[in-house]
C-alpha cells in the first residue's frame, strides 16, 4: 500500500513557544537585576536559549517514527469489506495510485494496476478519464459501457469519491453478460427439473449443433441404455432412436416394444446480438414425448390430483387392476384386485411382493422395478399367493406413462370360478388315477380271495360241524370275506363294482334303511325324514344306494359327537335330517353347475348339526384313505365309496356347510343328485304282480373249457367244476384256450375265462373263438363291473361271475347258463 506524504511532523503550539520566550526573557532580566552584570544575565539568557534550542532538537528527532506509526492506514479490513464476487472493485488516491482492491478486481483483469493501466480501447479509457474528473469533482459518476482489447468483454462502471477527506474514489465494475436460452440448462436437466420431467413421460436432451448429446433427463439415460448409471454425453442423439416403415419414432433399445416417441426440435440461440456468439453455434433441445403420456402427467399435486380420478374409473370395472410408483409401492387398488387376491378384509399391504409366498418375492419385486423404471411395455407372471400356496395364478404387469406417479398397473382376474373348476378338473383326474389303482390292487386282491375262499370250501367239503379243523377252516373263510367286502369298497370307490341297477323310488330305500338307522344314531340324535311329493324314479342298485346312506349317517353321527367332546358338552343333542327333494333341469340351469347336466334329477340331502367340514379339509373328503378321525378309527374309505357308487350310477354328489344366522358353519350337508329314470317302467313296477323266478337248477353235466392265468385260481376253479360232475380242460392264457377250440378234438358246451390276462386277453380270445364257434355261450370271471365289461366287450351270449368267488356261487352260475342254452 503507498504512505500519505502530504503530512508534515507536527510542532509545539505557538502559545506555548511565545509563553516560554516570555518566561526566558523575564527571567533574564530578573538575573541582570539582581546581580546588575551584563555579563552574568548574557551569559544566562545564552545558556537558557541552548538548552531550550536542544530540547526542540530532541523532540523533532523523536516525533516522526510516532507520528508516522499513527496515521498509517490498515487496508486489509476494506479488502475483507468490499470482496464481492459480482463486482470487482479498487480504491485509488489522489495521485491516482491504487491503495486497495478485492480479488474479483485482480481475477478478471489479471492485474494490480489502477484502473486507468488495465487495456481497455481508447473510447473507454477516454470515458474512464472524464468519468474520475467528473467524481473528484462531484462525488460520482458513471459509465454504462466498457470494453476490453483483448475479450471484447464488457463492462459497467460507478465510481465514489470517500475516504477522510474524501480523499479516496471507489470504483465498482460489473460486467455485462447478455443472457442465452440454454444458460444453466445442463444442470437443471440434471436436477430435480429433470426427475420432474421424466416422470411425466416427457425427456429432454441438450445436443450440440454437430449432434452430439451435451445432456439428458435421467429418465432419457435409462430408456436409452438401461441404467441410470450410464452416462449419453458424447453420443451422437440419432443413435439413440431408430424409425418404423410408418415413421413411428422408438428408444433403439426398446425397439418396437416400446412406446412410440414424438419428437420436438427445439432451436436454442443467444439473446440479443452484441459481442456473443452466433445463433448458429448455439446447442438445439430435443423434446421426446411418450405416446402414453395422458391425464394428469405433472409433478407431485397433479400427479396426486389423477389418481382420484382413477379410482372412480378402476374401481367400476370387474376386471383387478392396483397401480404402483415408480419404486414399486401400491397406489390403488380396485375392489375386484382385493377380491382376487383374498385381501377384501385385510387391505392393500405396501409392495406387491407382500402378496406371494416367499421363495416368489424377489422376483415379483424385481419385476415390478424393471417395468416401473424401464421401457413402457406390458407382460405377465406367475405367481403363488401368500393366502393361497397350491394354485398359482397370473399377474399382467405394464409400464405406464402420464398418470403422476403411477408407474407400473397390475391387473389379475377374479378367478375363483376357475379355481373352482380347476380343482374340480384336478380332484376328478386324481380320482380316476386313484380308482385305476384301486381297481388294479382290488383285481390283484379278489385273485387271491378267489383261491383262498375256494379251498376254505373244498376243504369243508372234507369236515363235518365238530371236527378240530372245521371251526378254524371257518374263521379263515370269514376273514376271507371280511377281506371281499374291503375290496368291494375299493371297486365302489373305483366304480369298477358289480351293480344290479333297478329302477326303484328313493323313499322305498330310506324307509328300508330308517330303523337301522334309529339304531345307529342313539338316544342323543333326533333323526328327521321329509320327502317331496312327485319324486321322479332312478335307476340304481338299492343295496350300493342303502350302503350311501348309512356311510354318510355314521359320519355324520361321528361328527356330532366329535363337535359335542370338543365343546366339553356332556348332555348334547343333535339332529340327523334326510331329506328327499325333486330338482328340474330349470333348477339345475339357475344353479349354474357346469359339471352337471341339466336335466330333472332327484335329490338325497343328508344334514347334521355337526359344526360343518373344515374349509381345508372340503376338496379332499372323497379321496381315498383320508380321514380327520383318529389313527385306528377309520379307513378313509367310506366317502370315497359314497363318491364311487354315486358316479358309477351316474350321479353327483357335492360337501357344504350350513350357515348359521352369523355366518358360522352349524352343520355339514351332503347332496346327492340322481337322474330321473325316463324309459319304460319295468314289469314289476307296472304291476304288483311279480313272476316267480326260474329253477336254474342243472344236473346233466357237460364239457368246460377253462381258462384263467392265476394257478391258483385255476385250481380251485377246477377242483370245483370237477366235484360238480363237468369235463373240465384248462388253460393257461387266451391263446392257449384259442388252439384248444382250434384242435377241433372236444366239442365244449360252455367256455369259462378270465378277462385279463397276459399275451391275449378273455375278450380277444372270445372274438376269435366266436368266429370258429358261433354259437358257443361264455361265462367270464372277473373282479371289474360287469356293466363295465359289457360296454367294452359287446360280446352276445356272455355271462358274468364277479370275484372272489366260493365254489357253490361257480358252481351255480355255470349250472344257470348251461341251463339257459339247454332251453
């Protein structure tokens, strides 16, 4: 900084020198006086002068180093006041040298100089001369406009004349910058203006004159390269989007997948003329808007402002549809979404991932992000929910664009209809597969029973009531039968069973069965029996029809006392209700099942106050070995032969519960629905009069041929036949039977054959018999339905034995078909 040299050492006050002249004089005088020498008062006066002339010396000697440290100015407080980064500003002194400036001053002029040193042209250091004059002289003046050599740059000046003594100016540059279009366009593309944009489906791209992409919105970046991460800046733009034959604008990346993009070319240029750039140099804005973009497609309060009118449009339709944000929360959802997801009572959760089951959840989360945040597109998923493990269902999954911050829409069907009848489908398929292998095991089972309960009879043959072994031969025989009766059930629940279907009136069978069920009920179960008037009559077996009834009885009487122990209840009552009603096509067509022809049916309903079937337990009561009762009390096998002999007399049967006026389940009720029977009444119902059945009995012997591939069975067959007084010749499978009718050697009056069996089976080997032997009757043993095997087989003159067998029942049944052919 430069000294004030203006200033000059400061001396005593002149009073005070002309008040010590005085006093020295005085007292010059007083020494002459008194000691009346000349000499001696000189002398005085001479040394009084020095003495004061050398403590002036001394105090001009000490004076100026303290004046000097006084008055020094301290500039570094003005340099801290007046830095600004807007202006530079610099403080000179009357002898126009520069005393102070801020670092904006030294910055843009790259100088320390006064301002009349900096290299402006001749027109501005003119101005700036008289403009100095001007605030000397005034105060203040100022310069609209000033221009550098070098940079052309221009500048704005004020200049303030202060300072003690306004001995100081204070000049102030502001440098004049004519504004541009795209001036801070960059960062607001970046920024949260960006966001705002993207998320509206609009992007923005700032692309230099020569087509390369200075910057974009964020949304732009991941449309464009599938990552927010990746950056665009150097990229040529048209790289980016590619055309259609119908000059449809795509992202390139998302192809003709994606949403169409309109494209605006917005030309940017600087404002005004001046000493900027030209307009040609200047970046162009390019504007891609999404084909989606629609209603409400701004930032927060119009984006918020949609949604309510979505809801109105949404929650009208039937199909589930909830939107999302663009991080994957749920927005809104319609009822028919709650309803197909279960979740009518229990609300919408956060994140559609909270609606699967776990091992589902990262995927449908990724899923939800990608189309949230990615290309506009649409597809689906499967998915387990998490209230419903065993059937996946479908969710539809878009991107969308315009609806505020709705980003993704879920759509999903109400698919309780289908689920309904893809259990069906399945419990059908799981039943015929079960059946199969039940008919399969119970075939197998009545080979051995055939063998066992025949030698029980040969070997009866040989005892008489008290002998040692008669008892035991006659408990094995009694298990044997037990054991028949097991597979029966097997071959009901297959129906694959033996039926002797007549048409009958289903009141006829419940009064037959009433009193054993009295009995079965007990003293605690009021049991109830109403019948409609008109009933149509069925077609069906009525010992397989009383087996229906008393299964689902004892059921429904177990179930009574099983919820009676669960409520601790002592002294309980209960009810059994059978009920018989008529149902007409029309009732059928109105009750909208799908699986049931509509057609007048009659109609069994067994009720009990039971407390119902468990929700869990409804799609499984008719499989086989299920059961809810104790491990040793119960097979599984009782509904499961319901369902069989209902079907296999071409009947439905369906499980509910009763609702109680609060909703809960009060009781279980089956229906089972029979078709009316309308083809001519047999001769027994036309008239009470009955014909006495036919003596089948036979006694003139004949000639067999015998053919069955289990040994076992064979033999006792055989053994059988043979103590009957028949010529008997075996065989070993359908082919060997077949050479044995070929030999011609035996003229056989009936053929007795199994049906299945190994190479060629009873009925093949029938048909080709029947080519050679027309005439000849066949008597088939079998463990399946002879309904069945009729439908298959188609065979005139055929004849049924149902295994297992004794040797009597054999016995009598080929004495009864030799006795028909004989007349």
């Amino acid at each position: 900084m430069v000294d004030d040299t203006n200033e000059v050492t400061r001396l005593p006050p002149i009073p005070l020198m002309v008040a010590v002249a005085a006093a020295s004089v005085i007292s010059v005088g007083l020494v002459w006086l008194v000691g009346e020498q000349s000499v001696v008062a000189f002398a005085y006066g001479g040394a009084l002068v020095a003495v004061l002339l050398m403590l002036l010396l001394g105090a001009r000697l000490r004076s100026p180093p303290a004046q000097a440290e006084a008055v020094a100015p301290d500039w570094s407080v003005t340099t801290a006041a007046i830095e600004n980064r807007r202006r530079a500003i610099a403080i000179i002194d009357r002898a126009n040298r520069l005393v102070c400036a801020n670092s904006s001053y030294e910055g843009w002029f790259q100088s320390e100089a006064a301002p009349f040193d900096l290299p402006f042209d001749d027109e501005s250091r003119q101005a700036m001369i008289e403009a100095a004059r001007e605030a000397w002289r005034d105060g203040s003046a100022k310069i609209d406009t000033l221009y550098l050599n070098a940079t052309k740059a221009a500048y704005r000046l004020s200049i303030q004349r202060t300072g003690r003594g306004e001995a100081y100016l204070v000049w102030s540059f502001a440098e004049i910058r004519e504004e541009r279009s795209y001036d801070g366009l960059s960062e607001r593309l970046e920024g949260r203006f960006g966001e705002v944009m993207s998320r509206a489906g609009l992007e923005l791209a700032l692309v230099a004159p020569d087509g390369i992409v200075q910057t974009t919105t964020p949304g732009l970046v991941e449309r464009a390269t599938g990552s927010r991460e990746t950056g665009l800046n150097g990229l040529e733009f048209v790289q980016l989007l590619r055309s259609d034959d119908r000059d449809r604008i795509f992202f390139a990346r998302e192809g003709q997948q994606g949403s169409p993009q309109t494209l605006v070319h917005v030309p940017l240029d600087t404002a005004g003329g001046g000493r900027m750039s030209d307009a040609d140099e200047a970046p162009s804005l390019m504007l891609l808007v999404d084909s989606t973009v629609g209603i409400g497609g701004g930032w927060e309060g119009s984006g918020k402002a949609a949604i309510p009118q979505l809801e109105a449009l949404l929650s009208a339709l039937p199909l589930g549809l909830a939107l999302t944000d663009r991080d994957g929360r749920f927005l809104f959802a319609n009822k028919a979404f709650l309803r197909a997801v279960e979740r009518e009572n229990l609300g919408l959760p956060q994140f559609p991932s909270d609606l699967v089951v776990r091992e589902d959840k990262a995927a449908m989360a990724d899923t939800v992000r990608r189309f949230a945040k990615g290309a506009t597109a649409s597809g689906d998923m499967a998915v387990r929910l998490a209230n419903d493990k065993e059937e996946p269902v479908s969710i539809g999954l878009a991107g969308i664009r315009g609806l505020g911050e709705a980003a993704v829409l879920l759509s999903i069907s109400d698919s309780t209809e289908e689920k309904r009848l893809r259990r069906q489908v399945a419990q059908a398929t799981k039943m015929q597969a079960v059946g199969q292998l039940a008919g399969g095991v119970a075939h197998d089972f009545n080979n051995v029973l055939t063998a066992i309960i025949g030698y029980c009879d040969l070997m009866l043959l040989r005892h008489t009531p008290g002998d040692s072994d008669y008892d035991d031969i006659q408990q094995i025989k009694a298990n044997s039968n037990r054991a028949a009766s097991l597979t029966r059930q097997l071959l009901a629940f297959s129906r694959q069973q033996t039926l002797r279907p007549v048409v009958l009136q289903l009141p006829d069978v419940v009064s037959e069965v009433s009193q054993l069920l009295k009995r079965l009920m007990g003293e605690k179960i009021e049991f109830l029996v109403r019948h409609d008037r008109e009933l149509g009559s069925v077609r069906a077996d009525p010992q397989q029809l009383e087996q229906v009834i008393i299964n689902l009885a004892v059921n429904a009487r177990d179930a009574m006392q099983a919820n009676a122990m669960r409520a601790g209840k002592q002294d309980w009552k209960g009810r059994l209700t059978l009920a018989t009603r008529r149902v007409s096509a029309r009732d059928v067509r109105k009750m909208g099942i799908d699986i049931m022809p509509a057609d007048d049916y009659t109609v069994l309903i067994v009720q009990d106050t039971g407390g119902g079937i468990p929700e869990e337990h409804l799609n499984k009561i008719f499989e086989p070995f299920f059961t809810t009762k104790e491990q040793g009390k119960g097979t599984g096998l009782g509904l499961s032969t319901v369902y069989g002999i209902v079907k296999q007399s071409n009947g439905f049967i369906f499980a509910d519960n009763v609702q109680g006026p609060d909703g809960t389940p009060m009781g279980a009720r089956f229906t089972v629905y029979l078709p009316v029977h309308k083809g001519e009444l047999p001769a027994a119902m036309r008239s009470e009069e009955t014909e006495e059945p036919k003596a089948t009995e036979w006694s003139a012997g004949g000639k067999l041929l015998l053919v069955e591939d289990e040994d076992m069975v064979r033999a006792v067959a055989e053994r059988a036949l043979v103590r009957a007084g028949y010529t008997v010749t075996t065989a070993s499978d359908g082919e060997e039977g077949l050479a044995a009718i070929a030999n011609g050697n035996t003229e056989f009056d009936l053929i007795v054959s199994d049906v299945v069996m190994p190479a060629m089976d009873g009925p093949a080997m029938a048909r080709a018999i029947r080519r050679v032997k027309p005439d000849i009757p066949i008597l088939f043993m079998s463990g399946y339905a002879e309904e069945q095997l009729r439908n298959d087989i188609d065979i005139e003159n055929m004849h049924f034995i149902p295994k297992p067998f004794s040797v009597q029942q054999i016995n009598a049944k080929v004495a009864e078909v030799l006795s028909e052919q004989r007349g």
